[in-house]
C-alpha cells in the first residue's frame, strides 16, 4: 500500500500548502491515530506514518512552489459543457483548461455543441454563481467574435472526425453520439433534452472517457497479445502504446491522463512481477500527474475520477466472493463515495442514481462493444444500418432507464451545500481507516 499512502500524504500537502496548514496538520495526526487503531503493530504504524509525511512533505513543496494563473485572465481555453439559451443573451459554462467551471455571457449568437474546444477573450469577474443550477468560479463577458472555435488541428482531429461520421452513419441518434461518447468521449450530439434526462437520473458520467475505458482498452489489448502469444518483452510496449494512443484520441482529458498513468504502472508492475494492487497503481498516478500538472488538484473531473477508481477498487474486496455483489453493490459504492463531493461542488442529489447506475451499467460494456462494432461496419456503407443495430437498440435502453429514473418523484434535488471543510474531513478519515483496513487484511495471518 506504498503508492496509495505517500498519494493521500500527498493530497493532505497540496491541500495544506493551498487551504491552511492547521486542518492538514490535524488531519495526518487523525490518520496515524486510525492506523494505530487498526493495526495496533508499532511497526506498520511507523511505517505508515513515514509514508504519510513523506508524501505530505512531498506535496507541500511541490505546490508551494506552484504559482496557480491569475483569476484575472482576459483569455481563456476550454471545453463547453453546457448551454443555456433560454435568456435573451447567450451563456455557456466550461471548463477552463486550469479545471475550474466558468461562465461564458456572450454578445450575440454562437452555434456550438456541448463538447467543443473554444478559445475566447473578454472580461473576467470572480463570481461565484450558478448558470442552469451548475455553480461557476466566475463569468467572462464576451462577444461572438471573441470566440473560436479550438478544434485540434491535423491528423488527429481527421482520425477523430472519421470516427464519429461512421459511427453515426449506422446508428441513429441519440444512441450514436452516446456510443460515441462512451468509446471516446465525443458526445456533441447529444440533445439538450437527453443530457438533461442523464443527468438528473445520475447517468451523466457515462460520456466522459474516464479510467473503466481505459482499462477496457488495456484488457482488450493484453488479451489480443496473449492470443497472438506476442514475445515478453514486446508485450508491455504494445500495451502501452496502444493506452497512451487511445489517450490522445479521446482528447487527454485530465480522468484519461491519470487512468493512462494508472495503466502503463500496472503493465510495468505485471512485466517486473511486482505487486500490483489497483489501488496501489492510482496512488502513484495521482502523484505522478499531479507533480507535472499541479492544476487538476481543483478539477472536478479528475477528483471524481480518482474517487471513483478508489471506490471501485475497495467495493470488490468488500463484495468479494458474493455472486452478484460486483452487478448490485458496485454501482451503490461508487455513487456513495462520490456523492459528498456532488453536494459540495453542486448541492445536488440523486436518490435514483444508485437504481439507474444498476439497471445501465451492465449494458454499458456491450454498447462500448457495439461501437466498436458499428465504426468497423461503417466502413462499408451497405451494411452500416446492420452493424449499427445493436449499438441502437443498447443506447436506447440507457435513455429509457434515464427517463424512468428522472420521472420518479423526489428523485432528485437541490440541497444546501455542506463547507468543503467537512467534506475535506470525512474523505481524510474515511480514506484513512479504509487502508489502513486494507493494510491490516492483507497482512493478516
């Protein structure tokens, strides 16, 4: 458990350099308590309380040397996310490439999709409200002539354009941009109307590229080698190159950049023949990508990744052996964990979420599948409505599932939003006592 405590130690660091020192103080003298709790072996205590303070002292040197971009940029890059055109003027949230949510209030009329790259210059002002109940760390006023469009120019944007008018030419909407959201994060397509439905049905995160694509990939790729019985040594090359290529195809947004480190360390660790416990390998790809890009410590997409990675990895030793545990208890897990995240960065909920994510996400494997099947078809035109059958019919499961789960009344909600500081003190603690469970199983006689 090296990796996963010299990365909470760290996380507690960057907090400590970034928030207050006092709370992170407090919080590794609370997490070597729980260890002590749990372990009740001098030894494994200093040993975690070494790794804890090596990562907390790695940490906070590495953001106290970190000059964060002024909040007063008069430019800006990013990804939009959402937009609302029910006002007179047009307003646009994204996500600047720093990882904060801002508002975009436009002068005029823009035709863009949810998903798109623009680049934009105006005026900037902190203010901390709310755009379509999303909440945003401050608005740019712009004009439309201020913004451009950031397509990726080149061979890559070709590649990723092919994709998409193949796929799309055999499966209908929206089951083709939710294919294709889900194979690689391309879900410009989507309709106003079924974003709403995934996202008040908590199904939102299924068109973000996040770590169970890549290790879709990564098990794709390490099962076609083992077929082909590809040499030793070639084997983790491949592997590889084939993750870090996916990567670059889906955009390297911040959740495939870490899921890509998470993976290539798990394919070295199996070359070496070290151990390689999951939660082991996304410790250290969380200090790894966050010592060369300091700034995805605020972004919401990378926290809610890791988390649920994290939560992933624990809810299968805690669902071990029990028949259906990973289909019924996995998706609870994973939406408990992150949801005191949601509550701090939104004050929303979803009671319905936890019966969705049950009823979609064993289909979800299938429609990545069916994707695939899809873009190989559509190559040939006279058989692309057939290889997109399947695709159609899975996708169109998700969205009923959606629609039902979003009708139930008191579904889903607004709360009053809990301090950060809480939720800071309840993911410390709760972490803390997990692995230092996980440490005391594993070393269990």
């Amino acid at each position: 458990m090296t990796g996963a405590w010299v990365a909470f130690g760290f996380v507690i660091g960057a907090a400590g350099a970034t928030v207050g020192m006092l709370p992170a103080l407090g919080i590794v003298a609370a997490s070597v308590a729980i260890a002590w709790v749990f372990a009740r072996d001098e030894r494994r205590v200093l040993v975690t309380s070494f790794l804890v303070v090596s990562g907390f002292t790695l940490g906070l040197a590495r953001y106290a040397m970190w000059e964060p971009a002024s909040d007063r940029l008069a430019e800006g890059r990013g990804k939009v996310l959402w937009i609302d055109d029910t006002s007179s003027l047009q307003r646009l949230v994204a996500l600047r490439d720093d990882g904060r949510l801002v508002g975009l209030q436009v002068d005029g009329r823009l035709e863009l999709l949810p998903g798109e790259p623009i680049a934009w210059r105006g005026e900037y002002r902190v203010d901390r409200t709310r755009l379509d109940g999303v909440p945003v760390a401050g608005m740019y006023h712009v004009s439309a002539e201020d913004v451009q469009r950031g397509q990726r120019e080149g061979v890559l944007q070709s590649v990723r354009n092919r994709v998409r008018s193949t796929v799309l030419r055999g499966v209908p909407e929206p089951s083709g941009s939710l294919a294709l959201g889900i194979l690689t994060g391309d879900d410009r397509g989507l309709s106003r109307s079924t974003r709403l439905v995934l996202r008040e049905a908590g199904l939102s995160h299924l068109t973000a590229v996040s770590g169970w694509n890549v290790a879709v990939v990564t098990a794709f790729a390490d099962g076609l080698l083992s077929v082909l019985r590809a040499r030793r040594w070639i084997r983790p090359l491949a592997i590889l190159a084939l993750v870090w290529g996916y990567a670059t195809l889906t955009g390297l947004e911040p959740p495939v950049i870490r899921a890509a480190a998470m993976a290539s360390l798990y394919v070295l660790a199996r070359w070496r023949g070290w151990p390689r416990e999951p939660l082991n390998a996304l410790g250290w790809a969380v200090v790894l990508v966050l010592i060369l890009r300091p700034e995805l410590l605020a972004s919401l997409a990378f926290q809610l990744s890791a988390l649920a990675t994290a939560a992933l990895s624990v809810g299968r030793l805690l669902v071990a052996g029990r028949r259906w545990g990973e289909f019924i208890l996995l998706p609870v897990v994973v939406h408990a964990v992150v949801t005191p995240l949601l509550l701090a960065r939104f004050g929303t909920y979803s009671l319905v979420a936890p019966l969705a994510n049950v009823l979609v996400e064993p289909v979800v494997p299938w429609l990545l599948a069916a994707g695939l099947i899809a873009l190989i078809g559509g190559v040939m035109p006279w058989l692309a409505s057939v290889f997109g059958v399947p695709a159609w019919i899975l996708g169109h499961w998700i969205v009923l599932v959606g629609d039902m789960a979003g009708r139930l009344p008191g579904g889903t909600g607004t709360s009053m939003a809990p301090p950060i500081e809480w939720i800071e003190w309840v993911y410390a603690l709760a972490g803390a006592g997990m692995l230092a469970w996980i440490d005391r199983r594993a070393t269990a006689p």
